[in-house]
C-alpha cells in the first residue's frame, strides 16, 4: 500500500465529510454572519484559497466581502480579521471574550501541549504568563541589552568569516540570544547541538500544522483516531511526523533545561530566566508543579523569540539587496551619528530614528506570522450588526493590514520614510499588530525589538548588501520566494555582502568591537 500524502489524506477527509454533513451553513435566528465567498455543498466557502499562502487570498476577498470575512471549513466556522481597525476594536477593546485559542486536536498530536501559547484561557495560561512576564518586562528587557550587543558583536564576525553561509548566522544568532536569556548557554559558532534540537522540531511543526489541519480535526473528531495508530501502519505519514514531533518536542523541553539545572549544581551558573526562576521557587515547589511551569515557559519562549527574530532579519537583508538607496541613506545615518572609530550601541539608537523606521518597515513588509495567531471568542458576539459565532477561529490577518493601501500607499514598496513625520521624528505608529493582539499580544516583543534593532544596525555599520553578479558583471535579479507555513520568511537568494571598510579582516574587526564593547 502505498503512502498518503497530506493532499490525499486531506482528499479523503473530504469525501467522508460529505457524507456526514448534510447542511452547507448553520442556520440561526437574529443577526447575520458576516459576508464572504458563496459555499459549496458539505464543504463549506473556502474554495478559491490559496493554501500555500492562504492570507493573500484572505486580503483578495477584503477588497470584495469588507474588513470582517466569514468562512467555514466543513462544521468549522473561521472569521479573517482584514484591518488594524477592527482587530483592535475586537481582539484589544473586548480582549476579556476573545483572549481564548482555538483547541486544535493536532497541537497535542505534535507535542505541543506544553507551550502557553496554545493554552486556553484561564488559570494555567496566566500561570505561565507571570513567570514570562517577570523575566521579559520592558524594565526587565534592559538587562538583556549588553549581552544582545555582545551577540551581534559574534553575528558580524559570523558574516566577515562566512558571507555566504548568511542565514545560518543570522539562525544561530537568534536562537542564541534566547538560549542566553533563557538557559545561560552560550551558542557555539556553528551546529550548536541545543539549537539544533529545537529547530528540527519547529521545522517539523511549522511545515505541517497548517491552519486547514486543524480546522478538519476540530470538525471530525473521530479523524484523530490517525493519530493513536502505531507508527507501523502503512499508507499513513502523519501519525508518524507526529510521533517524531513530539520526540523531538520532548527533546526540545528537557535537554537544555536540564543544561541549567546541572550549572546550578556544580556552581557555575550565571543568571539567566531559568536560574533566577528555579532559585526563587527553591523550598517553595514540593509537587514539582512550579519546576514543569519554568520548563515549559523556557522552551515555549524560544519558539516564540528566535523564529520572529530570525525571520525578520532575512527579510531585512532581502530589503536592502532590493533597495540600495534605503540602505545608503542608513549607513549616512549611522556614520554621522558614529564617526568610523567605533561601532553603534543603544546608546545611539535615538539619535538614529531613520533605522528604527527600517525596522518598523521589515516588519510591515513581510509579517513573519502573516495570518496571525488565532484568537477564539468565549461567547457569542456582535460586531456592525454581523454575529462573531462562539468558538469560531479568529485570524488576524497582519498581511492584509500591513498592505492595507488606506493606511500604506505603495505597500508593496520598501518605505521606511512612511514612518517618519514632518519634523523628522517616528511616526506613532509601532506595528504593533506584527507582534500579536490584546491579552495574548507577544509578551517578549521588548527583547525582540532589541534584538532586531542591534542585529540591523551593526550589520548595516559593517557590511554592504547587494545583488550578486554573473561571470559577465551584471547583476543577477533575486528571484523573490517566501516560505509557506505558519512563519514565512525569504527563501535562499544569492547575493553579494562585502565590508564596508576596505580590506576589513577578522582582526581588524576584532580591534573595532573591543573599543565599541
């Protein structure tokens, strides 16, 4: 018997859902769904979705059903969120009934059951929250700042080594920022084994929990028996990509955890979120319950920080290969500011507005998490007279807000200027809406700022990006790609990163960062 792809399972999920539902929309008295697509018979009004990129789609229908899409996969009712607007009256304003997540069979099925981010909400979600909170603080962030340049110091020695190996640099980098804040572990330059481990399960999970996943198993519960067959069954993958998930998940969680805990035996730890949690609870945990709490919270806040980071910084690169002027016109800020003798630091950062617009702009450009993160109303709602259903799936959709034409003209255009008012100072708005919404808003958007503005700005005093060239000398046009998945961020482009300082070595770079530290 041959193996069923995700197509075909999916494919055959249809056609026993056909059978089984006998109506095309739930019918209900009082106020009506809001509009979208017509539906089909048993399916429900998702045809025309792009699922490789579903939230170009979504923002396709905006411009004919409104800011506030109604759609059902089978039994599943979904509504898309298209404006800043209206996500901040619902998911902010009324946060107290939409702070819930949509309870998807496969998270559990993958290991991810561990992770706050997909809690309910309630008393262990807020549990959790605390002890991130504590650590990740915008008072807290602050102490995060000498090790976040010492990181982007070890980021440009990457780049001068390796220019082209780009995007595993830039991978490590964000990782080993959170494997710092959160485990006291320093990352290795290269193959480093404990972010090895996390990213081969977020890799794993990102490809495959797609939204239309979880929108098949909510509807069909009986099809998570796929789930509980062993592994050995022929002409099924996804019990098997879920079995090695949650291995890897598992391996995720303990392994550095363990890292720490054994620094804290033998006395060598230094601070970090995990040391100062575990020492705080010391003679306080006799269930071990507030020990699984921290564990989880550390690898939950990986996932969270180094994938946001990472995706953005190729972005950012892809941004400036695209548009040279944006990055002359920073590196003039950055020298002016600077001079040439030392390298940029925080200290700088508000002296230099024009590279936080580059950063609000990267952010805007390309959402890492174009569909957001789901929110599921407690109750029912309404909103302009449309019924918000209980438990329906609520996706934000940041890329249809962040190439809203109303708010951004051009937006398809790299314009960081767009962030820049009359006087020469930034602009209100923050794009908030790139880190998440009301109660469940991303609470280590602070670090991530952080993280994102030194990465950007040493790279930018340091190197220049550009297009590679063929044997003749011409340029060769990089053929933009973005992942699929829940995360998007450029695929591999060539390109062509030179120093900026002519004849720059390693040493001579060296020399640079010990009197900018």
């Amino acid at each position: 018997m041959t193996e069923l792809t995700n197509v075909q399972l999916t494919a055959i999920i249809a056609a026993l859902a056909a059978a089984l539902i006998v109506g095309t929309r739930r019918k209900r008295p009082g106020p009506p769904l809001p509009p979208g697509p017509p539906p089909i018979p048993f399916v429900g009004n998702v045809s025309g979705i792009d699922t490789v990129y579903p939230y170009k789609s979504y923002t396709k229908f905006g411009e004919i059903y409104g800011d506030i899409i109604y759609t059902r996969l089978f039994s599943q009712e979904m509504i898309i969120i298209n404006s800043e607007k209206v996500a901040r009256e619902l998911l902010d304003r009324r946060s107290s009934n939409y702070s819930d997540r949509p309870q998807s069979p496969a998270t559990h099925a993958f290991g991810l059951n561990f992770s706050h981010v997909f809690f309910p909400y309630g008393p262990a979600w807020r549990q959790h929250r605390r002890f991130i909170h504590q650590a990740v603080k915008p008072e807290a962030a602050l102490a995060y700042r000498p090790m976040q340049m010492q990181k982007g110091f070890q980021l440009i020695r990457n780049i001068l080594t390796d220019p082209q190996e780009y995007a595993q640099h830039l991978n490590l980098h964000s990782g080993s920022i959170i494997m710092s804040a959160m485990y006291n572990y320093e990352t290795i330059p290269r193959n480093d084994p404990f972010v090895e481990i996390i990213e081969r399960a977020m890799a794993l999970i990102l490809r495959e929990l797609r939204p239309e996943l979880s929108a098949v198993l909510i509807a069909f519960p009986f099809l998570n028996i796929i789930f509980r067959l062993p592994t050995w069954v022929p002409g099924f993958t996804l019990n098997r990509k879920a079995a090695l998930s949650r291995k890897y998940t598992t391996d995720w969680v303990e392994t550095p955890f363990k890292y720490t805990e054994n620094t804290i035996a033998n006395g060598t730890a230094t601070p970090s979120f995990v040391t100062d949690s575990l020492r705080e609870i010391e003679g306080k945990d006799e269930s071990g319950e507030l020990r699984q709490v921290i564990k989880r919270v550390a690898a939950a806040t990986f996932a969270a920080g180094a994938e946001t980071t990472n995706n953005t910084l190729q972005a950012f690169i892809l941004a400036m290969v695209l548009y040279p002027g944006v990055q002359e016109r920073a590196q003039k800020v950055i020298d002016s500011v600077v001079g040439s003798d030392r390298l940029p630091n925080f200290e700088d950062r508000s002296s230099m507005p024009y590279i936080d617009a580059i950063l609000r702009e990267t952010l805007r450009w390309n959402p890492t998490f174009p569909l957001g993160l789901p929110h599921s109303p407690l109750e029912d709602d309404i909103y302009e007279g449309y019924l918000i259903p209980k438990g329906a799936i609520i996706f934000p959709n940041a890329w249809a807000m962040s190439h809203d034409e109303r708010v951004y003209k051009d937006s398809f255009e790299f314009i960081p200027e767009r962030f820049i008012d009359s006087n020469g100072e930034l602009t209100d708005d923050t794009v908030q809406y790139a880190f998440g919404f009301g109660r469940r808003i991303c609470v280590g958007r602070h670090v991530a700022d952080a993280s994102l503005w030194s990465a950007m700005t040493l790279m930018l005093a340091t190197f220049k990006f550009s297009k590679a060239k063929d044997n003749d000398g011409k340029d060769i046009e990089p053929e933009v790609k973005w992942t699929p998945g829940v995360t998007t961020h450029p695929e591999a482009f060539k390109l062509s990163i030179t120093p900026r300082r002519p004849g720059m070595t390693a040493d001579m770079l060296d020399q640079l960062i010990a009197t900018s530290a």
